[in-house]
C-alpha cells in the first residue's frame, strides 16, 4: 500500500496538486510513479501542515509525528510534500495535498 507522487512529466509541468483522503495521505510508503524513477528511491522528504512545524521525514514513509499532524488535518487543508531528495539526486517539484475527507 501507499501513494503515488504524479509521474515526473506531470510534475515539470506543474501538475502537482493532489486530493486525497487523510487515510491515503497516511498509507504506508510513498511511491514514484514515473518510468524514469522505477529503480530510484526516496530518501528524505519534509511536509508541512498549516499552523504546525514543518516535519522532517527520512526514507520513503510517514512517521508517527506526520501522521498525527495529518490525522488532525480538516477538509480541504493543504498539505505541502517538498524538498524531496532521491538516492539518485535528482530533484522532484511540491507537491501540495488537498484533504477531500
């Protein structure tokens, strides 16, 4: 289980706005979705809930402080995935979550 962040044409193009349910946000691992990442991995993220701190995140799931902080999270807030680092470097857009239920 987990989500997948928008494939990376989708992202350069500035499609990087996601609606989702705090249950799929909270899934198990975050997954790439592009043909060109299939065999890199994610090594630290942040995200940011509004009026919270800012977490830090290493490997490719959420952890306890993020997912409390998401679970208190209401309709329609915007969560923001950034900073997201790649075992091969390469750099991946924002990505902002918005909570649908």
């Amino acid at each position: 289980l987990g989500f997948s962040l928008p494939n990376l044409n989708e992202m350069n193009s500035g499609k990087c706005h996601l609606k989702m349910t705090k249950e799929e946000l909270m899934a198990k691992s975050l997954d790439l979705n592009c043909s060109d990442l299939k065999d890199d991995k994610i090594v630290k993220f942040k995200l940011k809930v509004p009026g919270s701190k800012t977490v830090f995140i290493k490997g490719d799931r959420l952890n306890s402080e993020a997912n409390k902080l998401i679970s208190k999270a209401k309709i329609e807030t915007e969560i923001q995935i950034f900073d997201v680092m790649l075992a091969s470097k390469k750099k991946i857009k924002p990505i902002t979550v918005t909570i649908i239920d």
